[in-house]
C-alpha cells in the first residue's frame, strides 16, 4: 500500500514531441480510484484528513507508509459514489495528482525524476478536451507546469514522509492492529474486519524519554502522531460509509 504506483497503468515520460496535441480533462470524476481501498498519505496532509478519514500504517519493512482506510475489502472504496463523486471533503494528494507521476531513472549516473502520465487514464485525449500539455509552439503550458510543482512537492513531502515513517519504526512505536466494522446488523456482507495494518501505541509514545520526545516534537512527528491517534476515532464514521457501499453493491446485484 505503500507504493506510489497503485492505479498507474501505462505511465510515460511527457516528452514535448510525442505528446505535443495531449490534453488531460479532470473534473468531479473519481472512478478511477473505486478499487483502491487504502491510499498513501503524505505528512503536510495529516491534519486536514484527520477530521473525516482513518489514517494507518501499512507495509512491510522500509516500505511501511501512512495510509487512510477508504474500504473495508480490496476492490472496494466507500468514499465513491455511485457518479464517481468524492463523498468526503479531503481528496488525498496522491489522487489529486493522477494521471501525473514521478519516475526515477535509478542509475547511478543519473539519478534524475522524469514526470510522467498515464495514458491509460480515460481523460487523456487529443481532442482538446480540458487543459492542454503543451502550446502550438511546443512549449510547456501552464497547467503543465503547475502540475510538475505540484508532483515536485508531493515527492518531497513522500520523502519527509519516509523518514517520518522509518523514525517512529525505529523507536518500535508502531504496532499491528484490526478493525471491526458493522456496516449494518442484517446483512453478513456488512460485517467486515480488516487487518494488516499498524497503529502507534500510545502508551509506549507517552513513556518515550524526554529528549527522544523533544526531537519528535522538533520534527512535527509527535504532531503527527496524535492526530493519527484522533482519526481513529473515525471508524464509526467508516462504518456508516461502508453501509451505504454495501446497500449500493447490493442492488446492483440483484
């Protein structure tokens, strides 16, 4: 769940002669995340998704990440409606910046990102839909450029993130958790536990040595850390989102 490439398909360089007459149209539909049911969550997005979403630990080893719940199973995202609509406030970045995406050339002579797209992504056209990647002269757009700084500052912030991450994993603060959720008594479907995930353990937060305490506080990660622990109180909220997931499912199946 940590990866970064979770919904990209076909991602490519964006290259001036190959995707001269390319233009992306985004909008208010999110169908493309419906399967996802867990994202990435970046640092700098903790507090302003701690008011309606879970956020988590997940991963193994290095790869251990923050991530928010958006369902209870793989292939379900009750943050969906049924027009492909967000059903919440807070759209996490790591959809907000789709079709866009880092790629690193990982050679020890270059070690540079190259922003990419997915073409896979059913908004990319040559028919002039939505905003345009380049102009007539072959130049990179405004919007193109924006979303190269957006996609800058979502790779640091991932990195900042990381090590965030790889910290608390140090001070052994993290621990494996599961979640119960009754999305409605008369239904089994609606009745889901979800594992695989990891938490912060506040008793060993509190007890952590002054200094040690001191240095979290310096890097914002004791911050983090306790508004990770106030969305948990989320999961009743979760329920009731997956209630009405599952209604939906329901009378599409039948």
């Amino acid at each position: 769940m940590a990866k970064q490439m979770l919904i990209y398909e076909n991602a490519v360089p964006i290259s001036s002669e190959r995707h001269r007459d390319l233009s992306v149209e985004t909008g208010k539909d999110w169908s493309f995340a419906r399967e996802l049911n867990s994202v990435p969550l970046l640092a700098a997005e903790f507090a302003p998704a701690a008011g309606q979403h879970v956020i988590v630990f997940a991963g193994e080893g290095d790869q251990v990440f923050p991530v928010i719940i958006l369902g209870a199973r793989p292939g379900l995202n009750a943050h969906i409606g049924e027009k492909g609509e967000w059903l919440t406030d807070y759209v996490p970045a790591f959809l907000r910046r789709y079709p866009f995406v880092f790629s690193s050339n990982a050679t020890p002579e270059d070690d540079k990102l190259t922003l990419c797209i997915d073409m896979s992504f059913s908004g990319v056209n040559t028919d002039g839909r939505g905003e345009r990647l380049f102009d007539s002269q072959g130049e990179r757009t405004e919007y193109l450029g924006r979303m190269l700084t957006f996609s800058n500052g979502f790779q640091a912030q991932f990195e900042r993130t990381k090590a965030m991450t790889h910290r608390l994993r140090e001070l052994e603060l993290l621990e494996e958790s599961r979640a119960e959720f009754h999305a409605g008594a008369n239904s089994e479907a609606a009745q889901a536990t979800m594992g695989g995930f990891m938490t912060v353990n506040r008793d060993k937060l509190r007890k952590l040595p002054g200094d040690v305490l001191e240095e979290l506080n310096r890097t914002d990660a004791l911050e983090l850390c306790h508004l990770h622990l106030h969305s948990l109180s989320n999961l009743p909220r979760m329920s009731q989102r997956l209630e009405a997931a599952f209604a939906a499912e329901e009378q599409t199946t039948h």
